[in-house]
C-alpha cells in the first residue's frame, strides 16, 4: 500500500511517498517558491536519481501536479499510476480545539480546519491550499489531516489554561496547544520500546530541540505539559524566537521602540532567541565557532539555552513525580552533543548521568543511541524524528 505524506507550507509543499508494506520511502522532495516561479527537487531512494525543474507554480495546484508527475514519471519516477497511492497524509501545524485526533478530510474537517486560521495563519492557510491542490488532481484519493497538536491534548486544564480571564480565554480558545507533537510522538514511541516498563508506568521527558524547540513531560505515554504555548513563540529559547518572557516587556518595548502590534510579532518571532543575545546567528554551530572566538555574548546565548533546558527537565520531573528517561531530537538534540551534555550536566541528584564517550559517539551508535552513564537511574537516548512516517502511518490506520 502506497501513502503519501504532504507538508504543505506557505511557498513550498514537501513531501514523501511511503510503502507501507516495509515503511521504506520511494521517493521524496519539494516544490519551492511556490506563487513567485516554481521549482521542484524530487529524490528517488532505490538508487539517489534526482530530479530538478524550473516549472510554473502559481498556486499549490501546479505544485501538486509537479509532484504527481515526478512520481510518475518513467526516468526517474516509482510508480505507474497514481491510482496506487491508497491515501494522502496532511501534516497540520495547529488543530485548535476542534481536531484532536488524526481526521478523514471531509468537508465538516475543512470547515474545523478554517477555524484554526485565527489560530496559526501562517500555517493553517497553505495547509488548505495543499489539500485543495491534492484534491484537484486526485479528486477521489481519501486524505487525512494528522495534526501536531493532538498529542497535546491530554495536557489536564491546570496545566494548559494561562491565568488571564477565563471568559476572555475561552472566547478566543486561548490555552497551551504546544507544538512539535508528531515528533514528541515519535520519538516516546520509540524510546516506550527500551523502557523496560509498562508503558502506563512510564515518565518521559522528550526535548525536540531545532531551530524551534520544545520540551514534552509524557506520563503513561500521554502529555502532561509541554513548553510551547499558544503559539510556537513559548517556552525555552529558540534560534530566533524569545520563548517565555515576561508578558510585560511586550507592551514596554513597543511604548519604547514606538513599533505595532505586527512588528512586535515580528520581532519576537526573527530578532530574539539565540539570534537577539548573540547578535551572531540563529545556528548553533555559528554559535560555537563565535564561542571559541572569544564572543562573550554567543557565550551568554548557550548559556541560557542550555539553563533553560535544565530547568524543564527539572520542573517537569516534578511534575510527573520523577523520570525514566531524557529523549533528545531534532537538529540541535540528534547533532550538538555540547547542549545534550551541558543541559544535563549536575543533574546527578535526579539520576540522570551522561557517558561523554557515548555522548560524543552518539551519531555512530545504533539508533536509539543510549548516552546514559553506568549506573544512571535515568537512560538517556538520541533519536532521529521522523515525523512523515507518523503520519503514514496514522493516515494507514485510518483509512484501512
Ligand atoms: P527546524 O526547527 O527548522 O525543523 P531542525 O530541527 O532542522 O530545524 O534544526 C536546525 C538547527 O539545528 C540549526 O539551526 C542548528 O542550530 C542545529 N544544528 C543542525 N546541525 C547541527 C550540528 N551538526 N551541530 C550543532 N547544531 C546543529
């Protein structure tokens, strides 16, 4: 059975054809600059035969159709009709309080799914466009929406509510949605399988840490707080994103600077974060070269990174009572082995002790790499996401 998995974003649509016999990817790849020109980059696996063209792409239908006609096509294509793909897997950013399990696309799912634009418009608008150009070339393929947040929405309401009015809360379905949560997914899927526990006994801590980043504290397998908010913009520091502050500086610097409503959004969202304390970049490893330049403020952005993190290991052990094991994903969890030790470094009365040795092995050792020390309470793992195949896979479940 073929699945395709379809990311739909703003001027670009990614995507990844699964078999799901054996979860292997045939072929994946991108149409970019969508509604300026138009590009595509296909791959197909088997044998690394890339594919790349210039074609007009005003709207994700044209994007749709290039990526159709790649998968299809007999130089560098993997299948012969489109009538093999079985299902499409929408991933969605934002599902609001209306979608909060993987969803067959209908039309009462559209209209959920329109209501979360208020919510995440940046997201929640190429979404759309995505499964209207999939709709439009494959009118009778079924589709299904897999939505990030649904892995969320078992956080109780004492920690998902903000202390703001609740009327005014509820009016505008204010509350922590979080983010990331096909990947916290993903990997306390993984890590469940070398806890040697039952999965209702477990406690999890999973840090998705890339240029944004979140920590998930997973109880019994299920959320209980996660660090993002309402918005992707809370929690810990982010490459160019602030995290959690104090909600009065916002109007302060605005009054200050003299600058709106959007460009304070603007704002906290490109020129804060690692980016805003190090004046430097928004990329880790531009950040340790600036450190061993002697650059006191890349310095101080570490820092804070990595504090940051200790505290919500820290906070969230609390929280569930104790912990079996630290997951680290994402571009910075799965390749900087300074943070994965730093961040855990003096947390030796929680159980959790780091191998350095293993640490900076971690890249070589067979996935789930395990970096706890001998002796550790608490096991460490590093696990590659990959959240396409969750979403093959939720897409399989749904549509057998
Ligand atoms: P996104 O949130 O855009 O999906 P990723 O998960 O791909 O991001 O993470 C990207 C970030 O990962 C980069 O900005 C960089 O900070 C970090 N990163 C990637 N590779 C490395 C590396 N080898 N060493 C340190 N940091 C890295």
């Amino acid at each position: 059975m073929f699945i395709l998995v379809v990311n739909a974003g703003s001027s670009s649509l990614k995507y990844q054809l699964f078999d799901m016999d054996n979860e292997q990817v045939l072929a994946k790849g991108i149409c970019e600059r969508i509604g300026i020109d138009g590009r595509i980059t296909h791959t197909r696996l088997a044998d690394g035969v890339q594919y790349r063209a210039e074609l007009a792409m005003p709207t994700h239908n044209e994007a749709t159709r290039a990526m159709i006609d790649a998968i299809l096509d007999k130089k560098h294509g993997v299948l012969t009709d489109m009538g093999q793909i079985s299902a499409i897997g929408h991933r969605v950013v934002q599902g609001g309080p209306w979608l909060t399990k993987p969803t067959l696309v209908t039309d009462e799912a559209i209209e959920a799914l329109e209501r979360c634009v208020d919510l995440a418009p940046l997201h929640t608008i190429p979404h759309l466009q995505g499964i209207k150009g999939c709709k439009s070339v494959m009118p009778d393929t079924p589709m299904v929406l897999v939505i990030d947040t649904s892995f969320h929405s078992t956080i109780p309401e004492y920690a998902s509510t903000f202390p703001i009015d609740i009327n005014v809360a509820r009016k505008h379905n204010i509350k922590r949605y979080g983010a990331h949560g096909t990947s916290h997914r993903y990997v306390t899927q993984e890590c469940l399988k070398y806890l040697n526990k039952p999965a209702e006994e477990t406690k999890i801590i999973t840090c998705h840490l890339g240029n944004g980043s979140s920590i998930s504290a997973v109880k019994g397998g299920k959320v209980v707080d996660t660090s993002m908010g309402f918005t992707p913009l809370d929690g810990i520091i982010m490459g160019s994103r602030c995290g959690g502050i104090d909600p009065a500086v916002v109007p302060y610097v605005m009054q200050k600077e003299g600058i709106s409503v959007d460009e304070i959004g603007n704002w906290m969202n490109k020129n804060c974060g690692i980016l805003g304390v190090s004046g430097v970049s928004s990329d880790l490893r531009d950040i340790h070269k600036a450190i061993d330049e002697g650059n006191k403020d890349a310095a101080l952005a570490y820092g804070i990174l990595v504090y940051q993190i200790k505290k919500f290991i820290g906070a969230y052990t609390a929280a569930m009572n104790g912990v079996d094991a630290v997951v680290f994903t994402a571009g910075i969890g799965e390749n900087d082995e300074h943070v994965r030790f730093d961040s855990l470094e003096g947390l030796d009365y929680l159980g959790i002790k780091v191998d350095a040795e293993k640490n900076r092995m971690a890249k070589k050792l067979p996935a789930p790499a395990d970096i706890s020390a001998d002796g550790s309470r608490v096991r460490v793992f590093v696990i590659p996401t990959d959240e396409e195949l969750v979403i093959a896979r939720d897409t399989l479940a749904l549509v057998k």
